[in-house]
C-alpha cells in the first residue's frame, strides 16, 4: 500500500530533550515536506526537500532540522524543544512536477507535547 | 506570492443538504488547485484536484470547478452524510512550482442526522 508513515503518532516529552519524528514513504516521491498545524493558524510548512541532499526552509523552521540522506527518508529533529513547539505535526511527499500538479500524500500525522 | 482564500466555518448542515465551501485565490499563471480533506484524527487526504482552468475536479460526490474569471475554486456536494464531517482545505502550489503550497485555513463541516 503506497503511504507516508510517521512516527510516533503520538509523544509527550520534556523542555530540552532532543528528539525525532520519523517519516518515510515509499512511493519512490522525490519532494517531501514537513507541516504543522495549529488551531486558528491553518496548516504551515517548516521544511521541504526537493530530493536527496536538497533541503530548504519553509515558513516557520526556526527550531527544527531535518535531513534528506535517503530518497524515502525525511526525519524531522527538534534538537532542545520548547513548549511553543507542541503541535500536531504532519508529513507529505509528492512527485516532482510543473505546478505542483500531483498533489500530496500525508502522513497520519503525530501529536508532540513539550511540557 | 500565491495565496487562498476559504471560509472558516464550522458548517452545520442536516443529512442530504446540498455543500458549498467557498474558496478563492491569488496566483501568478495557472497553477493547479487542490482540495483536501481531514477526516478526525487522521492527516490530510486529497480529495480532489483541477490542472487548468475550466477543469472539473470531482471525487466522493465532490466537486469544484477551477474558474480563472473569477479566480474561484468552490467545494460543492449535492447531498452530505453525517460521513462527510470533516475539515476541507483548499490549496495551491506557490508560483514557481511545488516547493511550497499554500493552504487556506481549513472548513470544518458537521453534518447532523
């Protein structure tokens, strides 16, 4: 079954604890990106990659890194997490394509609590 | 930058009622438009999608047409069921392709029996 999957789905840590959402697809997509969503603000994207070694920042990345070492992996890292980074969190990946014409495929998302 | 414009709702329809969930636009050229759904508790799904102007998306009894004249991307449904409760988001890609996409700020629809 073609799916993005990411985990945890859900995680409730501490301020300052370095931690990882996982995210991996396995349609052989060359773009992913990273999102989180907010109640009232929508949905806003930290980080997107264009492909493998090809990363760049979205609206709102400040706080988090992520890399692109493999084609199917996007993990996304919170290296001293604060509590203004709890949120729901989502991954998408898509294929490359003139206009954006294909579309997302989402992840289930995860839920981060950072107390 | 390209942007999107969508009611916030909620909506509250009864069982059968016919949906619109308006959305409108800005964007240099013509980009595709996207809507998606959020069912509770799961991430986003595309619902549907339109490439060019004039082209009819449809999925699941949804529609929307894609009218460049007046930049409008509307989410119809000619008949809702309590499972069509969920949040909708228009969407379009940033001009210059894919990298970014821009989404509206999401339609939560309840439909009550």
């Amino acid at each position: 079954e073609a799916q993005v999957t990411q985990n945890p789905r859900y995680l409730i840590t501490v301020t300052g604890k370095k931690l990882t959402v996982t995210c991996s697809q396995n349609m052989n997509h060359e773009y992913m990106s990273w999102y989180r969503q907010d109640p009232g603000l929508g949905l806003r994207q930290i980080y997107y990659s264009m492909n493998v070694e090809v990363t760049d920042k979205g609206d709102v990345p400040e706080g988090y890194k992520v890399s692109r070492k493999e084609k199917r992996n996007f993990p996304l890292i919170l290296e001293s997490p604060s509590p203004n980074q709890t949120s729901l969190y989502f991954c998408a990946s898509s294929f490359a394509g003139r206009q954006g014409a294909y579309g997302y495929t989402f992840g289930s998302g995860t839920r981060l609590t950072v107390v | 930058g390209n942007s999107v414009t969508q009611m916030e709702g909620p909506v509250t329809l009864s069982e059968e009622a016919f949906l619109t969930i308006n959305c409108t636009y800005t964007a240099t050229g013509y980009p595709s438009l996207f809507w998606y759904v959020q069912y509770p508790g799961e991430g986003l799904q595309l619902l549907l999608k339109a490439t060019k102007a004039d082209d009819k998306g449809s999925n699941k009894g949804f529609e929307a047409t894609y009218r460049k004249e007046t930049t409008s991307f509307h989410l119809e449904k000619g008949s809702v069921q309590v499972s069509d409760s969920a949040v909708y988001f228009c969407a379009l890609p940033n001009s210059g392709g894919y990298q970014k996409v821009t989404f509206g700020i999401g339609t939560k629809l309840q439909v009550i029996p």
